[in-house]
C-alpha cells in the first residue's frame, strides 16, 4: 500500500508547475497540418517559459485526421499541465483534441463531439481508418480517466445513448451540462477570466500565442479546399505560357501558385528542401525535352513533378485528389477559353493560329485542269494504266479508267479530278 501510494504521488507530480504563468494557445478554424506546427511551436515556448499550464482555447469545426494526431502527441508529451477551454464547439477532432487534455471547462451551452471519420466527399471512412479512430478515441478519453463510451459513441454512430440524446444511428455531441453530468467536464467558465479563477491562476502571467504571419499563410495554402486550387491555376498558367512566345502574366501566375504551395508546406513543415530540388531536377527536364527530342527527358521530368508534390504533401490520398482536381479544372479552363473565348480575346489571338489558306485567300493546294474536259489526244506511252498523252500539243500525265491503252492510240479525256486526268480511248468504227 505504502509504494502504491507513493507512486501515485510521483505521477500527480509528474506535472512540473515551476512558474506563475500560464500560456493560452488557440485552436481555431479548420484542424490541419499548418495548426499542427503552430501549436507544436507553442507548446515548445511554454516549455521554455517554464508555464504551469497551457491553455487550448478551442473553437473547431473539426478538420484532419492526421493534423490532430500530430497535435495530440505534442499535448500529451509535454509535462506541463494542459487544460482544454471549449469556447463555443469543439467537433470531430476539436473534441477528440479536447479529449487529450488533462482538464476539460467549457463556456455555458458549448458543444463536444461528432466525431466521425469522414472523406473528403462527406462520406464515411473506411473500416481500417475508421477502427484506428476508434482506437484513438478510447485511448485519449482513459488516459485522461474520462469513461470510453462516451468517446466511442462520438464517432461509432452504432453505440447507443438515447439519455444524452445520441439514439441509434447518431453520434454523441454533449452540451455543457452533459459534459459535467457525465465528468467529461471538471466547470464552466463564461470567460478565459473566469476559468483562471477556478484554477487558482487569477494572479499569474498570461503568455497569448498567437498565429505568425508566415503560419498564416502556412495554414491558409494547407488547407484541403485550397490546395488544388493553386495547384489548377499553376496548370493553366503554366499551360497558357507554353503556347505564348515569351514570359508573360500566366507563367507568373502558374509560377507564383507553385511557389506558394512550397512556401506554405515548408512553413507548415511538410516539406522538406529534397522536394524543392525534385520539383527543380523535373523542371529542368521538362525544358530539356524542347532541345533534345525523343520524350525521354519529359517523361522523366513530368514523374519528378509529380513525385515533388506528393513528398510536400504530406497526405498522398489528399494529395492524389487535389492533383486529379487540378488536372479536370485544367483541361476545362483551357477548353472553354480556347474554344469560347478565344476569337473575343486579343489575348488568345498570340496562343492560336487562326488563318486559313483557303481558295478565297490565294491559296491552291493544286491545279485544277477542268479546261481539258473532253479533248481528244494521243498517247504517248503505254497507259497501263498510267502514263504520259498529247493533248493540244501539251504533255500531260494521265490515267485510265482502268484498262490499258496502246502507244500511239487516240484518246479522250472524260473526267477531271483536281489534277487528275482520266482518260478513255477513242474506238475507230468501220
């Protein structure tokens, strides 16, 4: 009893509290890599700040899988104790994200759960992704000493708790009271003030993290929505460029697109320098394949394109996606401006060649002899059934309507296509 006892204490201590200062990080928006290396950076200043606590100040719909788990191994390795403040909602990952603190208070009428795993379509996971989310779930509410059934009926729409209003076929979203009913809260706290109070911290500094600007933009270019959004505008523009003579507004566009996709996942840590050096090595092929033909060259460049964006990615089926996207909104942006717009816009007068060499213009592709229609000659070879006539002392190379005809035979011509002269001979009647 004595060391059961005292391993306790060494694990209620396990949380150092060194300083009088607590650090209050938001979780805002849409759950995704870019937050990811936010709060991992600020989890790593409380750390240097010596804080007793660290506050999530949360309000999320939810958003990425693998963005929360990142999140949740950076809360639950930290030996500062955290505290999750759910200030409005926390939803699918938000609330699986509030489930991995050590303490949970919540604004009065706040919401926590549906937890569901869900593709980028809106429709369920499969089961292999939707059991690791399960498995995530249960572990973060009994490692906090929270009862699993109430995480598990979060995301498993099978689990039935009709008491707290979550019948079959529908998942657990607890309000404030719930939440304190159930202890998967410890108060309410109508403002951060207030929860401060509670905690005994009324007195303490409060360090704000706040977003950075470059993690501003990181976690705008991350977002699921946004990335084969530049990823089509960097095709057309790239696209449009290749049929322009010189570097005009559309290769900046596609450039500059590209360069903010790298820009944003190297913030957001997703990338590293070897998928700027691929991106560069395909580039680099590609207008290798303009001085050296065969397609080799290419067709390399284009796979090391390819690959670079899945390296930065960080999500190869988001990615795959974003990139199937890019490539439909590509060719339908460069069908409709070429074929609708393009006889409207001077723009596309230097991207398509527009004239014609037709009869009206000048231009014959071959001489038509319709004056010869019917005149009579000699052949001057054996027609067999081509060869070489006489006709108004000019020779002409004409052709059969199949037969052969003798050198020297008289003959008629009975049909003229463009150029050629087809002929027939003249049977002489006795």
């Amino acid at each position: 009893m004595g060391f059961s006892l005292c391993l306790l204490g060494v694990q209620q201590s396990s949380k150092a509290q060194p300083q009088n200062n607590v650090t209050v990080i938001p979780i805002e928006e849409t759950v995704e890599k870019g937050l990811s290396q936010f709060i991992q950076r600020s989890i790593q200043q409380a750390e240097e700040a010596q804080s007793s606590h660290i506050i999530f100040n949360i309000n999320t719909p939810g958003g990425a899988v693998d963005a929360a788990m990142e999140i949740a191994d950076a809360m639950n390795s930290t030996e500062i104790s955290t505290v999750a403040f759910i200030n409005r909602r926390a939803l699918s990952a938000g609330a699986y994200l509030a489930l991995n603190a050590d303490e949970i208070y919540m604004v009065p009428g706040a919401k926590m759960g549906t937890a569901a795993v869900v593709d980028l379509e809106g429709n369920a996971a499969d089961q292999k992704a939707n059991s690791l989310w399960l498995a995530e779930m249960k572990d973060s509410a009994e490692r906090h000493g929270r009862d699993p059934q109430y995480a598990l009926a979060m995301a498993d729409p099978n689990i039935d708790l009709p008491e707290l209003g979550a019948g079959e076929g529908s998942l657990l979203t607890l309000t404030s009271d719930q939440a304190l009913e159930i202890g998967y809260a410890e108060g309410e706290a109508s403002t951060l003030e207030e929860l401060l109070s509670q905690l005994n911290l009324a007195d303490a500094e409060i360090n704000s993290m706040e977003v950075s600007f470059a993690e501003q933009i990181a976690r705008f270019i991350t977002h699921p929505v946004v990335v084969p959004i530049l990823l089509s505008i960097g095709s057309i523009g790239l696209v449009v460029e290749l049929y322009s003579p010189g570097f005009g507004v559309a290769g900046f566009m596609g450039a500059a697109s590209l360069f903010l996709f790298f820009y944003g996942h190297l913030v957001a840590g997703l990338a590293g320098m070897e998928s700027l050096i691929l991106f560069g090595i395909g580039i680099l092929l590609i207008i290798g394949e303009f001085f050296i033909a065969g397609g080799i060259l290419g067709a390399f460049g284009f796979a090391a394109v390819i690959a670079s964006l899945f390296f930065a990615s960080g999500n190869i089926l988001h990615m795959g996606i974003s990139l199937l996207i890019a490539a439909a909104v590509a060719a339908a942006a460069s069908i409709l401006l070429v074929k609708v717009f393009g006889k409207r816009m001077k723009f596309f007068k230097r991207i398509v060649l527009r004239d014609r060499t037709d009869t009206k213009s000048g231009y014959i592709s071959s001489k038509t002899r319709s004056e010869l229609m019917g005149k009579s000659g000699v052949a001057l070879t054996t027609l067999r059934p081509s060869g070489t006539a006489l006709i108004d002392d000019e020779r002409l190379d004409v052709v059969t309507e199949g037969g052969y005809i003798l050198k020297g035979q008289e003959l008629k011509i009975v049909k003229v296509e463009g150029s050629r002269i087809i002929v027939r001979e003249i049977i002489q009647q006795t």
